[in-house]
C-alpha cells in the first residue's frame, strides 16, 4: 500500500506538472497571438493570425483536459467549464477548416451549431457555481437580481440595431441567429451581472479571469452582431473570443487546483459599489429613452433595477428584525428571539414546558481544538436538537453552549421523555473533521402554568433547574420550590464569577515548601485568591467547588497557569531561582494540556523545570489511564508532577507505581492526627518510606508547629509548608521572606526564629 501511494503521488505530481506547463505555454501564447493581429491590419483578413489563435484555442482546449483527469472528471464547475471551451474550440477549427482559406462563409454551417451549445454549457458552470447560503441568502440574491437586471437593460439597448436588422432581412435561417446569438449574450451577459452583484459565490482563486473571459467574449459577441456584413476571419473580434476563452480555461484549472473542502466567500465586487453602479446605469437606459427610441424591454428592465434596488428600503426593518431575533451560527432564534416569543405561549393555563440545555465542558473543546472546531460542533448540535422537537416548538441558541426550547402543550411526562431523548441525541459522538467529539447536555426544566406564566420568572427557573442538573450531574431536573434554597445565591455567585473573569478579579498568593533537611525554599505553591468588590478577599474554597460545578475551572486554571507561570519568569530574571506549583482540577487533564503549557512557557521565555502540577489524588484516579497518558507527556517536556491531597482517596498504592509523579503530597490530615494519634505517625513514617522507595519527594501539608516539623523530618519528609513558616503571601512578598527565612534558620534546617510572613 505504501509503494502504491507513492506512486500515485508520483503520477499526481506529474500531471500538475503538466498542466502548469501547458497554462504557461497558452498564456504566453496570448502575447503573440494579438502581436500578429495587430502589426498586420486589425480589421482585415489573416489567415495566419487565423491558425496561430487556433493554436492557442487548442491550448486552452488541453488546459481544460487537464484539469478533468487531475478531478477524475468529478466537479460540474470544471465538466461544464470545460466542454464550453471544446465545443466552440470544435466550432472554430469546423469554420476554419470550411472556409479554406476564404474571409468568412456566406452561409449558415455546422459551426454555428457549436457555438451555441457554448452558452448553455457557460451557463451550466455558473449555474453550479453560485452556492446557497444560510441566513442571508435573500439579500445577496437580491443584490444578485439588481445587477443582472441592470445588466440586461444596457445590453438589450446595445443590441437594439442588431434586433431591428436581424428581423428585417436575410434568410430565415440568418435572421434567427441575428435574433438568438444577442439574446443568448443578453443572458450570458445578465447572468455575469448576477455573479459580480453577489456577495456568496465560490468561484474558485482565479474568479477574475472567468469574470474577465465571459465579459470580453460577450463584447466580441456584440461586435461581430453589429458588424456582421464585414466579418473577416483573423481580426481583432476573433481575438476577443479567443481571450475570453483562455480566462476560462485557466479559472478552470484554478478550481481543479483549489482544495473542495475550502470554501472561497465573498467573490463578488462590494455591495454598495454593485448598487450605486445598477443603479446609475438603469437611470441612464431611462433617460436615453426619454431622448431617443429604444427597446420597450430595455425600458421595463431598467425601471424593474430601480424597483428592485429600492425594495431593500422598504423591508429593511423587517430584515433587521429577523437579523436583530436569530442566531447567526446555527439560524436558530436567539435569547432575544425567546424572549419576543415565549409571552404568547405562555398565556393563560396552557400547558407547556422550557427546557434550559447546557453543554457540559464545551469549553475545553474551543480551548483544545480552537473555536472554529466549536462553531462546527454547535452547529451540529443544534441540528441534533431540531430533530428531536416539533415543528410547534421552540427551539433557541440562547448564547455560548446554551440553548432552550419550549415545548407546547406537554405534561411533566412529556417534558422528561423530551429530555432524555435530547440527552440521548448527543449519545453518539459528532464528527467535525477529523476530530471525533463527545459531549453531553444538562437540561433544567420549568413548567407552566406549575413554575408561573411570567417569562422571566419561568427562564430563572428552568436556569436553576439547569443549574441543579449540572452540579448533580443528572442529564436532567425539574424545578421545584425547594431549588429555591441557595438557587438562586448560587446563580448570583456564578454571574459575579464570570464577571470576575472579565474583569480581572482573581490574584495569586504563595505558600514556600521548605526544605526539611537544611531549610532551604526552592518552591512555593500558587493559591488563588477573589478580590470581592463587596466581600473582599476570598479564600479559593468558597468559590471554585462552584466554579467547577459550572464549568469554569478551565478557565480559571489557564489564568492562574499564566500569571504563575509569569511570576515565575520574573523571579528567575531578578535571580531568584524558585518554581512554582499549580493546582489543576481533573477537568483540565485534556489532550490539549502538554501543547497549551509549552505555548505558555516559550512565550515567557521559561523552562519547564520552573513548574510543577499539582493533580488531586481524586482526580487521578477518575480515569487512570488517561490521565497517566496525559502526565507522562507533560513530564516528559521537564515540567514536574506532584500528586496533591494523598492518602484521602482509594486504590492509591494500585496505581502509585505507574503514575507519573515526581513528587506526593499528604493531606492535611494525616499531619494533624499526628499530634495525639501514634498510629497516625506510623501510618505518616510508612507512606514516606513507600515514596522514596519509589523515588518521590514527600511534601507535607498543614504544618503549624514547631514539634510537628521537627517530628517530620525525623521520619524523613522532604518538604513542609504550613502556618508555622508562612501563610500565604502576596508575589511582591516572596523574596523578602526568603532572605529572611534564610537568616533565621541553621545550617540544619532548625529555625532560629520562626518566620511566619
């Protein structure tokens, strides 16, 4: 298989190769082509301008195939694109031919058969081209409809004398081709209007030559219907033609080049400048009528321009409503699209049912994968959802992971059927390229006329529902009246914590961890603290188990990754060499984490030996196998792991010999039973011993004395930390303590005078 690959990667190469060679090649074909035209005489007969602009058709004509073996003939854009440039390739080779030598033919021949099978196959790509849009499809086509409109005005006065000669001589044969080649221009012509008006194409990286290329061949169009009696073969008309096809054999070959998955937006000229040009083009058409006789259908297409570009005056508040009412992303209505609905459903004692849905930890995908991976995903998501309600109800991307919808006329039973089947919707995992998703929702459901009529009651409500859901980590819940107890305390908390993030609120302390053995301080760990504009400072407990409940630790964590991580580039440059521990909850532990700390750490210029982890014993054993997957990647980059709070959780020693861990912390306590429970200090000697014999450090936590400290470094514990060195202090703080800390302790680790900061 691999041999295979190679080979066909061989031969894709070389077939690029190939058709880059045979674009160069028919390019600069061009250059010549038009030299010998016009160093003879442009408006005169040259048969060997003639065979040289054949020459370079058939060039144009290679490009083309080109680009259909390299898609295996599988885009209709290049297909059609393509057999518009052979057949009047094949038309101009059969007229060539025919004439022998001759200016032009006197009659009507075969060739002309080829030629007009050019437009529909023109206008075949085209049509594949203009892709639909969601949400705004309506205006751009408007605009779309305005320039073809336009466009079409202006041709049908051009080619007025063309319609009037046509139809009064010549054979019937002629006299329908001097009817049909303008009105098929006048289409070709309308339809290009169309693609420059339009703001949504996907015409591929080289749009302007097919744009260019359709308007030169409809110009060389219009000058061969206005000068029919005197067409030579070999003029310069003949090198518009040509021209126009050579910018389609290479838009061609660009969309053959271009990635199909890649979507090429707003191809078109800019709105405005579209509408100011149709417009003063239409008035023009007008006021030429006014002084000389035209086409009657010149006049109604100029005055349907004016109309048209007027009407997005007249439903421009309508369409700012629906925009102001509808989420952009997923077209659903938006919270203010709730808001503006859900009174009409709720009146009176009709039944129903809202359901607030959450998704849960969404946020580590846009911070793992990147937010353009978490549009695809809400994207599908609400698709998901649509399934599963009726058509009656009211489906609504509130903002962020949030949704809601209402459902008419159901009972409590219904309504929790409902859920779990919104639940089970996100069962399966979502694709978004190459990334396979899994998520999960939380629902909270309130209930009317049960929970109040009053909408923004009944959104507060299912709010707590969801809120109550999230935290118990139900997939759903049904308000009640005992929700109420701390609920909405709770959501109060949670707005001012988000608010928090914004705003900056949070700030880093840190506690040393002395050396037992000589009473050095090499490390200190980060504890975050909650700048309250009401409650002043608050300590990290009574704000992250919410914080955590509501999905907020990953961001949190990556503030205090960051503001720690740059302290810690700060101390080293004033030449305090010391690093610093983080707490991470286990829902930071994602296949993200390794690359987001080494972005952190080159770009303050860190080494990763200036930070250690700390993971909850809890946290680890959730998913061992995960978890040690993810830390062993991380240690191995140099950044230090610690495994915090041991001893609290079960199944520790199972998996303490594979972990990857540097160092183990011991709960508090352990270290506060030691006082007056003698099998709590054997238990404290015996973890020791079991670390080291596993090569790693012992830390203990909530020292507050002195007796303490001495009897655990008679045990052997490495490193201490607590209120009888220090409680924790402020960044500007640390280095001060250090150097006092210094001086007050002997050589063997024994404090002179007990620092406390």
């Amino acid at each position: 298989m691999g041999a295979d690959a190679r080979v066909a990667g061989r031969a894709g190469a070389m077939r690029a190769d190939v058709s880059r060679v045979l674009v160069i090649v028919t390019v600069m074909a061009l250059p010549l082509y038009i030299a010998v035209l016009l160093l003879g005489d442009p408006a005169r007969f040259n048969l060997f301008g003639a065979w040289l602009g054949m020459v370079v058709e058939l060039g144009a004509v290679a490009v083309c195939v080109s680009a259909l073996r390299r898609t295996r003939w599988s885009q209709w854009q290049i297909l059609f694109g393509a057999a518009a440039v052979a057949v009047y390739t094949a038309g101009d080779l059969y007229y060539l031919v025919a004439a022998n030598g001759e200016e032009s033919l006197a009659v009507v021949s075969v060739a002309d058969v080829a030629y007009l099978l050019f437009y529909p196959f023109m206008i075949g790509a085209l049509a594949v081209t203009v892709r639909k849009l969601k949400g705004v499809a309506w205006p751009l086509l408007l605009d779309s409809l305005v320039g073809a409109l336009a466009a079409a005005s202006l041709m049908a006065v051009i080619l007025a004398p063309v319609l009037r000669s046509g139809a009064t001589g010549g054979t019937t044969l002629e006299v329908v081709l001097a009817v049909i080649y303008p009105l098929l221009d006048l289409l070709l012509v309308t339809t290009v209007g169309g693609l420059l008006a339009s703001r949504g194409l996907d015409l591929g990286p080289r749009w302007p030559l097919l744009i260019a290329g359709l308007i030169l061949f409809s110009a060389a169009d219009i000058a061969y219907a206005l000068g029919m009696a005197d067409y030579a073969v070999g003029t310069v008309t003949d090198a518009g033609w040509i021209v126009g096809l050579v910018g389609i054999a290479v838009w061609v070959d660009g969309v053959a080049r271009s990635d199909p998955s890649v979507r090429h937006r707003d191809r078109g000229l800019p709105a405005l400048t579209t509408l100011m040009v149709s417009t003063v083009s239409a008035l023009a058409v007008l006021i030429i009528g006014c002084q000389v006789s035209i086409p009657l259908v010149a006049q109604v297409l100029a005055a349907l321009t004016l109309l048209l570009t007027a009407a997005p005056l007249l439903f421009r508040n309508r369409m700012l409503g629906i925009l102001a009412t509808t989420d952009e992303l997923t077209g659903l209505p938006n919270r203010r699209g709730l808001v503006a609905d859900l009174p009409r459903r709720v009146g009176g004692n009709r039944v129903g049912a809202l359901l607030f849905m959450d998704l849960d930890r969404f946020k580590d995908v846009n911070d793992a994968l990147g937010h353009d991976v978490g549009d695809a995903l809400l994207v599908q998501v609400s698709e998901r959802f649509t399934r599963q309600v009726r058509s009656s109800d009211l489906l609504a991307r509130l903002g962020g992971d949030e949704f809601a919808v209402f459902l008419n006329d159901v009972s409590r039973e219904e309504a929790l059927i409902v859920a779990r089947r919104l639940e089970a919707e996100l069962d399966e995992p979502i694709q978004v390229g190459t990334a396979s998703l899994k998520v999960s929702v939380s629902i909270g459901i309130a209930l009317t006329p049960d929970n109040g009529t009053d909408v923004t009651l009944l959104m507060r409500k299912a709010d707590i529902a969801m809120f109550r859901a999230k935290s118990d980590r139900s997939g759903h819940h049904i308000y009640s009246s005992m929700d109420d107890d701390g609920g909405a305390r709770k959501l109060k908390t949670l707005e001012e914590l988000r608010l928090a993030l914004v705003e900056g609120q949070f700030e880093l302390n840190y506690q040393p961890k002395v050396n037992l053995p000589d009473g050095a301080v090499t490390s200190v760990e980060a504890l975050i603290r909650w700048n309250h504009p009401l409650l002043g400072q608050l300590p990290p407990t009574s704000f992250l188990p919410l914080a955590e409940e509501a999905g907020l630790m990953p961001a949190i964590s990556a503030l205090v990754l960051r503001d720690a991580v740059e302290q810690a580039a700060r101390w080293r440059a004033e030449g305090l060499e010391i690093s610093v521990a983080v707490n991470l909850s286990g829902s930071c532990i994602q296949d993200g984490l390794p690359r987001q700390i080494r972005l952190l750490l080159e770009e303050c210029g860190t080494l990763p030996e200036c930070l250690m982890l700390e993971i909850t014993e809890d946290m680890l054993m959730r998913n061992p196998a995960h978890t040690a997957k993810i830390l062993a990647r991380l240690r191995a980059k140099g950044i230090q792991i610690s495994i915090d709070d041991f001893g609290t959780g079960y199944s520790s020693l199972a998996y303490l010999r594979d972990l990857p861990a540097d160092e183990l912390k011991l709960d508090r306590s352990f270290i506060t039973a030691m006082r007056t429970d003698r099998r709590a200090q054997g238990l404290v000697g015996s973890i020791i011993d079991l670390a080291h014999s596993l090569d790693l450090r012992v830390v203990a936590e909530g020292v507050d004395n002195e007796a303490t400290r001495a009897e655990l470094r008679a045990l052997g514990c490495d490193l201490a930390q607590g209120f009888h060195f220090a409680r924790p202090l402020p960044a500007a703080g640390v280095a001060p303590w250090i150097s006092a800390h210094a001086l007050a302790t002997d050589p063997d680790g024994s404090p002179l005078v007990v620092q406390r900061g």
